[in-house]
C-alpha cells in the first residue's frame, strides 16, 4: 500500500506535458457538467474533502485507508497514511514520515497530485471525454464521465462520478495500463472554513533530521 501510494504522490510532480498532437474529443455535456463543478468550487474560500483512498489491481479495490485534503485557490494539502503533499502555490513538498524524507519540486506540465479535484483542471487538454450516462453511488444518482488519455501517459482511464444537484464530486476512479487501481470517495465536505495561515506552508524547522532533496 505505502508504495502505491508514493509511486502516484511522487510520479506526479515530475510527469511533463502530454502532447495534444491528436485530436481531442470532449462531449459537450461531459464539459458543462465538469466546469459547473468547478466553478463552483473556485467560488469558495476553501474546500476540505475527508475520503477514502483506496487501491488494487485488475479494476478490483483491495486496501483502504483515509485521507483528507485541503485547498485553497491553487495551493493544497493532502494527507494519505505516512504521506503529506504540501503545494503552497509555488513549489510541492512531498513529506514521508515513516521514511524520514522530504522531496521538493517545481510543477511540471501537466502533472498534478492524484487529488479530489485535479482532473477538473488536466482534463481540458491532456484528455478526451465522455458523458456515460448515470449512476448510483452510495445512494447517489451522479453523472458518470469517463476521461481517456489523449497520448499514452500510463493512464488507461479515469472514472468521474459527480453530483449534479450539489455540484460535487462523489467519487473517482483512475485506472492504469498496468492495471493498477486507484480509487478516491468522497466520505466527508466542507468550505469557507477558518483555516491556519500556515496551513499550506512547508516550515523547514520541523524537518530538521529529515533527508530533504531538490528535484
């Protein structure tokens, strides 16, 4: 589990700009959908998802474990088991706590944390994308889009599952060519909160016997 999880926290600062050189197919439906969500959350101060991670293989979820998120204009927070990914809008530090490790990083391209919200951002030119009907999701109807990489970025398919009535995502699925799974569900959300100044600002001097490293 510790190593799925660092494979896709890690990958995705340094994965670069998927090339847009075929065309590029995104159902209309599928967009208003995905912009009205995200219009809705750049609409508030700040957004907190409490979730559940959860990853397998063969498109089978076979491990669970908690996470939360927090985000607030373009900088956020994620936490996963000994795992926190800080991006205070400028650089992304990646703080293991079991290994005693901190890796730091510019964002490259396209590359983004596998987060609640991420792919309402790449999704407008690294994907093609279909509106695949509705679904019930843990008692709610959501809209089903499917996102399928334009270019061969080890991504085989993404599953959004958004509630159309709250504007909020439910829950995603993000499928691999090498059949990995990852799954985020939506367990828990809230906005406008009081959050800390120094929520999303990576303090050097608590990391003093960490191993940190510049990528």
């Amino acid at each position: 589990m510790k190593n799925i999880i660092s494979k896709i926290i890690v990958s995705s600062m340094v994965v670069g700009a998927v090339a847009t050189a075929n065309a590029q197919k995104i159902d209309a439906k599928a967009k208003k959908i995905l912009d009205d969500i995200t219009a809705n959350y750049n609409s508030k101060k700040n957004s907190y998802f409490k979730f559940s991670f959860g990853t397998g293989t063969n498109g089978q979820v076979t491990k669970t474990e908690p996470g939360i998120y927090y985000a607030a204009g373009d900088k956020y927070k994620l936490k996963i088991m000994e795992t926190e990914q800080i991006f205070d809008g400028n650089k992304i530090y990646n703080i293991n706590t079991e290994d005693m490790e901190v890796t730091v990083a510019k964002p490259n391209g396209s590359g983004s944390m596998f987060s609640p919200i991420n792919y309402l951002s790449t999704y407008r030119n690294d994907y093609n994308v279909t509106y695949n009907g509705k679904k019930n999701v843990n008692g709610v109807s959501t809209d089903f889009i499917k996102l399928t990489p334009v270019k061969s970025n080890g991504i085989q398919h993404v599953y959004l599952f958004v509630d159309p009535v709250k504007k909020q995502m439910v829950k995603l699925e993000q499928h691999g060519n090498n059949k990995d799974v990852a799954v985020i569900a939506i367990k828990e959300y809230k906005e406008n909160q009081d959050l800390d100044a120094g929520m999303f600002v990576f303090d050097k001097n608590k990391y003093k016997n960490y191993l940190i490293t510049e990528l």
